[in-house]
C-alpha cells in the first residue's frame, strides 16, 4: 500500500512541476503539488483572476503542463484535436472562477468555497466535466455581505447566478485593496 501512495505523490509532483513551470517564470513564487488558490499571494491572485486572454493562457499552460500535453503554443497553433481543447479549456475556466471565489474569500465575501483546501493540481486530476457543463461548484455569500438578503430570497439556481455577477466587483475591489489608500 505504501508503494502506491508514493507513486500517487510521485506522479502530482511530476504534474506539478510541468504545469507549474511558467508559473514559477512569471510570478517569481514557489509553487508545488500542495500549492492551493489560498497559498497565492495577493498579486499573483489579482493577475489571475483578472479578466483577458493573457490570463487564461497562464491557466492554459498549467492544465497542459500538469497533463503533460506541452504549453499554450501547441492550444494556440491548433496542434489538438478538438476534443482536447474543449476539455483543457473547461479545466482553465474552471480553474479561473477557483481564483476569482478565492477574491471574494479573501474579501469576506463568500464563507465557503468547495474543495478550497484541495491543492490546483488535485483539482485537475481525474475532472473530466461534459463540456458546457458547471464545472466548478459554487461559494456561498456571506451572511455579512450588504446584499445577503437579498441574496438570501433568489431560488438557488439564481443565487448562483448572483454570485458570478459580483466577481467584476470582487476583482475591482481586490485591485483597489491592493493599490492602498
């Protein structure tokens, strides 16, 4: 039994440091298989959950890197079939709305996000959502946010809906918090 634990940590550390390797380049931060949204710093969360192409491609080398498929420049020369884009791209959506909960998390905005003690590269493993599938469960607002109550009253599809409404706010904040007085 303990050969296979050691091969299940072998293998999230080989994950780990292919899909972490652009990571480390560009935000000058250790990284690793434990590594979870909660670990980032400010910045580097604030680059994440930003909205732009530039952002999700660093989402798009890290679930190619963890999966051993290459870089972004293999998704970008449409050097996969299909299928494979549609898949590494839920996985980078899904991993961007996991930095963007993590914004309102810090903020004090949500008091639960699922799985937020599981590391990035757990998240990735194994997920295989359909595509245009939810991907990502999610968060609860927080009792003290000014719009709970209404909140509160929407059906829980919408409340959903609600929630991913507030994330241009949550990162605006977060960037404003950031910038200081």
């Amino acid at each position: 039994m303990g050969e296979v634990i050691e091969l299940e940590r072998f293998r999230q550390k080989m994950a780990a440091d292919r899909g972490f390797h652009s990571w480390l380049q560009r935000f000058r931060e250790q990284f690793g298989p434990g590594t979870r949204f909660q670990d980032l710093s400010d910045q580097t969360l604030l680059f994440l959950a930003t909205p732009g192409e530039e952002n999700l491609f660093v989402f798009i080398d890290l679930v190619m890197g963890a999966q051993g498929l290459g870089d972004s420049t293999r998704f970008r020369l449409a050097d996969l079939e299909i299928s494979a884009k549609e898949h590494i791209l839920d996985l980078a959506l899904g991993l961007l709305d996991r930095a963007r909960f993590e914004v309102m998390r810090r903020l004090g905005w949500v008091s639960a996000v699922p799985d937020e003690n599981l590391p990035i590269i757990q998240l990735l493993a194994g997920a295989r959502p359909p595509v245009g599938a939810e991907t990502v469960k999610l968060p609860l607002l927080a009792p003290e946010h000014p719009r709970f109550a209404e909140y509160q009253a929407l059906p829980a599809h919408d409340q959903g809906i609600f929630i991913r409404r507030l994330i241009p706010r949550a990162v605006s904040e977060f960037r404003h918090r950031l910038a200081g007085p």
